[in-house]
C-alpha cells in the first residue's frame, strides 16, 4: 500500500457529517482541522434536490460551517460530465433546483423540444406527465443519465423513492437503462478530484457504506475510511470482496491526526 502523505479529503455527508439534521458528534471538530491546516476537502452527497448554497444553510442549522464550494453533489457531477461530452448542449430534466441550477450553470438549454439528454434526478414531486415526456423524449433518441442510483433515500418516517426506482420505471417502460453518474460510479469521485485539484494517491475518501462510498473510492484510487456512523458496521465489512484501508467508530476518530489517519 502507498505511504504517501494524506494531502486532502472527500467526505460523504449523510451518515459521516450528518444524520437527517444531527449533527455527528466531532464532525464539526474534524472539518474545522481540515480548514485550520488548509487541508482541501470536499463534502459529497448523491442527492441531486438541493444546490451546494441550499445544503450550506441545511448544514449551517446542524452547527456545521462550510463553503459553498466545499460541497460537490451528484447534479453537479452530472452537469461536469455533460460538459465534458457535449459542452453546450440541451437537456430535458425531471428533477429539482439542484439538478438544474447546475446544468445550466454549465451551459445547458433545457428543453422538451429533441433535447440530447434526458437527466433523471432525485425530486419529491413527480409527475406523470413529466415521467411520460422523458420516456417519449428517450423512445425518440435522447440519451438517458440519471445522477444516481439509490432506490431510496433516508427519512424521519422511513424510505422515500428515490432517482433509482424512478430510472427502473422509465427503463421498464423504455427498454433503456440510464448512465448513473453518483456514487458507487468513481467518476463522481474523480470529477470531485479534479474539483479541488487533489490526486487520488494523496486523498483519502471518508464514507458510512461499504457499497457506494468505500467502492468508488477504491476505484479511483484513493485510500478508503469506513466509518460506523451510518449505514455499514463493523460486522457488515466482511460480507463484501474488498475492504476500506481503515474502520473507525467517528469521524471524531480523526480529530488530531488528519494529516497522519494511518499512523499507528
Ligand atoms: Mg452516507
């Protein structure tokens, strides 16, 4: 394993920082000694509803200072990617604020007129009108991307649906399947990267799920923190093929020694 010093981090919200609106005893410790070293990071959520500005104030309210620009969510990872493939293109999207603030912050016209894409992203307000367009628009030739594939997402009265299980109708009834740029895809992960202008070898990538956060971080090529905060356990990392480089209860865990996680 590479002993190259720990340069900077990405860290996913919900689970590692946050849970819902708690917020995760010594998360705000941790962060606050990533700024004081001027350790660049970025926080990382699949959830493509709200803008970084929107998730600044969410997490403001939790006791959490920070930037606007520390923030990299699956809409803009979607809209990186788009731009980087089609710049200046058109796109019809089922979503919300986040997700098309960032497309046409990017560049991109939205429109139901023979649009390139149709982006699918996570949203609590579907309409059936709107699922039918996209689904005609992609029977027609527009490619399908969707920001993420989570089936469900978290809430204080159990699972919502969420942009997976909106694709799986879209894909039933279109007989196409979306490319999903979120996590567990590492390209989420290099746009992040690159973002910060960080390399995956001197980064660490801090997440609560073995499935998404500690397998795309391993993809791209960054050492992995498991953390016991949220959704995976200590007993759960066995069941899978690969493991993180660490397990820790917290980030808390880290408070003190960011620039040395590994050291003994
Ligand atoms: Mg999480």
């Amino acid at each position: 394993m590479t002993d190259e010093p720990i340069l900077s981090y990405l860290t996913d919200m919900d689970g590692v920082l946050v849970h819902e609106d708690q917020l995760v005893p010594g998360a705000d410790e941790f962060l606050a000694e990533l700024r004081a070293n001027e350790t660049p990071f970025l926080v990382l959520t699949n959830n493509s509803i709200r803008t970084p500005r929107d998730l600044q104030a969410r997490l403001r309210h939790t006791g959490l200072d920070i930037p606007e620009t520390a923030i990299w969510t699956s809409a803009l990872a979607t809209a990186t990617f788009l731009d980087e493939q089609r710049p200046n293109g058109t796109a019809y999207v089922v979503g919300e604020s986040g997700l098309t603030t960032a497309l046409h912050e990017i560049g991109y016209v939205l429109t139901d007129s023979n649009p390139d894409y149709v982006v699918l992203g996570e949203t609590r307000n579907y309409s059936f009108e709107a699922i039918t367009t996209a689904i005609r628009l992609i029977e027609r030739g527009a490619s399908f991307i969707a920001t993420n594939p989570d089936p469900t997402g978290p809430s204080r009265d159990g699972s919502l649906p969420a942009t997976g299980s909106v694709a799986a109708l879209i894909t039933r009834a279109t007989g196409r399947d979306p490319y999903y740029i979120g996590k567990p895809n590492p390209l989420m992960m290099r746009s992040a990267l690159r973002r910060i202008g960080a390399h995956s070898q001197s980064t660490v990538m801090i997440g609560d799920r073995m499935d998404t956060d500690v397998i795309s971080g391993l993809e791209a090529g960054m050492r992995t923190i498991l953390v016991t905060t949220g959704i995976s356990t200590r007993a759960s990392v066995e069941a899978y093929p690969y493991r993180p480089t660490m397990v820790l209860d917290s980030v808390a865990d880290l408070v003190g020694r960011t620039k040395e996680p590994f050291a003994d």
